[in-house]
C-alpha cells in the first residue's frame, strides 16, 4: 500500500493537525458495541443487531491502532462501548495500552452495572479515571430510561469505584425534558456528597432513539446551578474533553457542561473514535470515516498505518449538523462508540 502524507505535515513533525488547525490528542476506543441496558436516547428496546465478534478488532490490532496514534502525539485514550466490561479479559488491554511509551492517561466510560465485579482489576491495570452513566436517582425512573432494573448495580459499582481508588469520577446525565431535569439539583446534591463531578449532557440526535429524546437546552440549567450553589469558572481544564466546568468557591463541588447543540465545541474539537470494527468515525454529527480493519488484516505496516490515520484526520469535518440536519446522522450512539 502506497499512501502519501498530506502536505500539511511534514516528516519532523509528528502531530495529527486537521485541516482547520485542531490539533488531536484524544482517542476514545469503542471495544463492543453490546450492551445490558438499552437507555432510551442510545438504543432501541430489543435491538440484537451487533457487529459480529469475527469483525472485532481483537487486542494485538486495538494497541497497534493506539500505539499508532500516540506515536502522532495523542496521549488520552478512553475505552467506550455499548458497555466496555461486558468485553472479555479487557483489563489485558489496559496493561498494555498503559505500557506503550507516551501514553498519558487511559480512562473508562462504564454503565457501572459490572463495575462492582471489576473496579479493582481496572484499577491495577492502568485505569485511573471513570465515567459512569447516571441520569436519575429514582428507581423507577432509571429502569424507563435504561429498560432494566439497573439502579442497585450502579449504585454499588460507583461504591466499588471510590474502594478502588478512581479519582475522579465523573457522573454524566443526560438531561431530557419532562423525564428527569426536573432532579438534577438533587443530582448536584448527591454527587457534592459524595465527592463525584457532575456532567449534565445535552441528548444529541443521533439515531432514531436520540432524534426521538426530548431535548432540553442545558444553558438555563446552568444558571440556576450557578446561583444556587454560588459556582466560579474552574481556572483548570479536567480530563481534555468536551465539557465546560464549574466550581463552588471552596474548590470541593464540581459541575461540568456538555452542550453540543446550543453552545457547540466544534472549533475546539481534539477527538476521534474508532468503533469496534475498525472503524474511524470524525464527528458525532456527520458521516466522514475510514475504515482500518481492511488494512490492519492486510498486513499494513506501521509506517502505512501512520499515514492512513494521517489521511483519515483530513476527512474530519468543521462541525456537526445537529441543528441544522437533526435527521442526517441515522447510527446509533453505541454503534459509533460513545
């Protein structure tokens, strides 16, 4: 295979730049698309159409990609799913992903209803921070959201979190309109007593099951919080993603806001993400991939692989269309890789 670099690079400088001066430093790695819960804004109740295992990257392919990527600057990788410990052996993985040199930080983006079984074993194998998916506080609520009674596993899986040493962790709810914002100063509540970081996350419409979720704008939300718990701009960014974060004035309570449709992060993006099957998926909101499975089971070098991420950045997109094409981006959440 015979790729050359884009012009844009040159063979000193080792950075992943897009065409719009972004530079990437984040890869968030999907390890399945399966999952136990089937939350309302993700997928489908009943959804059984999963890649199939065949078309999986399996481990050695996964640390070359990572490898790959952290040789061309990126030094955060998260692994995502569906639910990411539903894949078999994975702290392996993360023993491996946290021996390659350069590598920064790996973190986990979990349901949490596994996590109980698991924590210690992430943990001591390179895991250092953890996102858990947490939109409500009643129980009953949480099993319409997620169509399982999944409530008490999460609760003692954020329990099995704090035991094992992650820190921090970040709880992210999906604000929906007349489901569950109505709870979310209890949710700030809980997560200051606690000692958690409180993520509250636009819905975005991706799928039928995200087109379907009743969005709410996050912005007046935010100036509720502010006023009432008396919150400052945190001075630090926390984990390079997406979210703009908020802090009480003695620095112990910490809310973060992710709003992808009415304030979007477009001009500041630093990520891609490779799915399950190989695939590199741009944005969220658009189309743009390119597929490294082919190539990985071809025999591609490293060189070759190199260039092949080169060449997939300079398909990544200016911005998303989510306010403008709700409709346009059919996928769903856990086919791309949260």
């Amino acid at each position: 295979m015979k790729n050359s670099i884009p012009s844009l690079f040159t063979k000193h400088d080792t950075r992943l730049i897009d065409r719009f001066g972004r530079q990437l430093n984040y890869l968030r790695v999907s390890v399945t698309d399966k999952c136990d819960l089937r939350c309302s804004y993700c997928m489908p109740a009943g959804f059984t159409d999963f890649e199939e295992p065949e078309n999986w990257l399996n481990f050695n392919e996964i640390e070359r990609v990572v490898a790959a990527f952290v040789r061309l600057g990126v030094g955060r990788v998260r692994l995502t799913g569906g639910e990411p410990l539903l894949r078999r052996h994975l702290p392996q993985l993360v023993e491996r992903l946290a021996a390659l040199p350069e590598i920064q930080d790996i973190s986990l983006s979990t349901n949490a209803t596994q996590l109980h079984k698991h924590a210690e074993a992430f943990f001591r194998a390179g895991v250092s921070r953890i996102n858990v998916s947490l939109d409500s506080l009643d129980k009953a609520c949480m099993k319409t959201i997620t169509g399982r009674d999944s409530f008490s596993s999460i609760m003692a899986g954020l329990q099995a979190g704090k035991r094992a040493g992650f820190k921090p962790i970040k709880l992210n709810m999906v604000v929906m309109a007349g489901v569950n914002d109505h709870e979310v100063q209890r949710m700030a509540e809980f997560c200051f007593n606690e000692g958690f970081i409180l993520r509250l996350i636009e819905a975005m419409p991706m799928g039928s099951t995200g087109q379907n979720t009743q969005y709410r704008d996050i912005g007046p939300i935010r100036e509720e919080l502010v006023q009432k718990f008396d919150l400052v701009p945190a001075a630090e960014e926390l984990g390079g993603g997406p979210a703009r974060y908020w802090r009480s004035r003695d620095g112990l309570a910490t809310i973060g806001f992710i709003s992808p449709l009415s304030q979007h992060f477009c001009s500041t993006c630093n990520r891609v993400r490779l799915a399950v099957d190989g695939t590199l998926y741009m944005c969220l909101g658009q189309d743009e991939k390119f597929e490294l499975r082919p190539l990985l089971r071809a025999g591609i070098s490293d060189e070759e692989l190199e260039q092949a991420i080169r060449q997939a950045i300079e398909l990544k997109p200016e911005k998303h269309e989510f306010t403008t094409q709700r409709h346009k981006v059919i996928r769903f959440m856990s086919q791309t890789g949260g």
